[in-house]
C-alpha cells in the first residue's frame, strides 16, 4: 500500500558570497551580482518508515571550498526525530562533496546508488580535473568500502524503492544523477536535488554551470517538471527560497527545517 510522507528539507550550509557565474552558464546579470546558494539534507517520514536523502559534506570538504557549515548534516537530522544510528536506507542523489559525504556516520545504513553514477566516479572521466574538482576522493573511497560490506544498493534508471517513493535517473549534472519523488497529503513532490539546483536554473532553461551534459540537465529540468504534481511540487536542491516558501514543523526550527510536504505559503516563482 502506498504510504504517505512527511518531508523535511534542512538546511545545513550556505555559501556566501557568491557570485551568480556561479549558479548559470549564461548568467543573466553582466555585473555578476552575488547569489547565494543553500545546502540540504532531506528525510522522508512515514508512519512505518524513514528515507534520508544526501548526507552533505563535512567540515573538511566543506570549509576547504569556502562553504560555510552551519550545523552537522548528519547530526542535524535529529532535528525532525531522525537517529542516524537507525537510518537503514539512504538514497545518494549523486556524489558530489556535498551530497556524499558522512558514510560513516550511518552504521546500519544501505546506500542507495544509480549504477552509472558507480561508474562515472570511478571511470575514465575522472581522470579530468574539470569533471572530478567537484568529489572528494576520500567519500568515493568511504563508498567503496561500504559497497564491500554489502551496504550499497544499486538502481538502474527509474524505479519505486518504497511504496510511495520513486527514484528517477537523469544525467546532465552527473552521469548518474537521481532525484526523488514522495507521495504526500498534497500529492507527489519531488525533491529534485541537483537535478535543479534553483528554480532560476529552470524557469530561465539556463542551467547551473557544473555539468557533465547540458542537453540531458535540460531534459532534467522537464523530468522533474513532469513528475511532479504541479510546479508548486518541486523542491530545488539548493534554492535559498524553499526556506521562505515552506513553513517550519515549529518555531524554533525557523530557517533551519522546511516542511515540503504541505503546500507553500508562497507560490514557485514563475
Ligand atoms: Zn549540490
């Protein structure tokens, strides 16, 4: 039976300054005015059921690019109720430093991993600078060995992990890029991780500048679109606007924790 989920985004880091070059390959201001870009982790609740997806970087890989780390990706899961001792599944959106970090702080975790995304961060891509600057070895090599402890599970293309959850692959970003899509009490919402960084990157079809292959980022962007109930549906990966469209679970989690899974309070940007 499909079941039905509470979904979290939290915010964990931020990088700022920094300019909008950054965040468009045509960026549309010639002055290159700052844009900041936020980091988040995200768990899906059910009533039988909890799903991390991402698990962000760590003070080493963060701070030695110039991110500033507000609080523990990991550790700040505990903020909505989620012990990452307990965690037994954990979707990785893809591997970049800030989305595939932390392995080790999830002993009874299976990580949940596109085949093609395997195989880009091991394969004959990385032997390129442009392509690899945005990994950290050391993450890939934590992979691996959870990989040789059985705790990598491996997905091709689109499928349901759990009744209610559905993982679907897009490249562009990365060559084995997913994003995540969650039934809820306002329907499906897709957590569109770095499948759409802003919502800037698709209403202007002018993708984040980080990318592998910018027609299927593009092909990317209406995927996301089209699996998702309404464009009010779709949570960015790193959209500073999710923490002011979407309420917190109280007050003290204000600018911390958004709920997505109720509608927002202001509508997507059009
Ligand atoms: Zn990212």
């Amino acid at each position: 039976m499909t079941e039905t989920y509470k979904l979290y985004a939290i915010k964990y880091g931020t990088h700022d300054p920094r300019p909008q070059s950054q965040n468009f390959m045509q960026p549309p201001d010639p002055h290159d005015a700052p844009y900041p870009i936020d980091y988040f982790v995200w768990a899906c609740v059910s009533e039988n059921r909890t799903v991390v997806i991402d698990t962000g970087f760590n003070e080493k890989s963060g701070c030695g690019r110039g991110r500033t780390m507000f609080r523990c990706p990991v550790g700040s899961l505990k903020l909505v109720g989620v012990d990452p001792a307990e965690v037994t599944d954990v979707v990785i959106t893809h591997m970049h430093y800030d989305h595939g970090g932390n392995f080790d702080k999830f002993p009874k975790a299976t990580f949940h991993i596109q085949d093609r995304e395997m195989a880009y961060i091991t394969g004959r891509y990385m032997r390129y600078p442009v392509l690899r600057s945005s990994f950290d070895v050391d993450d890939v090599c934590l992979l691996l060995r959870e990989l040789y402890k059985d705790r990598v599970e491996f997905h091709d293309g689109d499928t349901e992990l759990f009744p209610g959850l559905t993982l679907h692959h897009v490249g562009g970003h990365t060559q084995g890029m997913q994003f995540v899509r969650a039934w809820t009490e306002r329907g499906w919402v897709v957590l569109a991780s770095d499948a759409m960084h802003l919502f800037a990157n698709w209403r202007h079809k002018n993708p984040f500048p980080t990318v592998l292959h910018i027609g299927d980022m593009l092909e990317g962007h209406r995927k996301v679109a089209r699996l998702a109930d309404s464009p009010d549906h779709v949570v960015p990966g790193h959209d500073p606007l999710v923490m002011e469209m979407y309420p917190a679970p109280n007050d003290d989690l204000a600018g911390i924790v958004a709920r997505v899974d109720v509608a927002p309070s202001k509508p997507t940007p059009a």
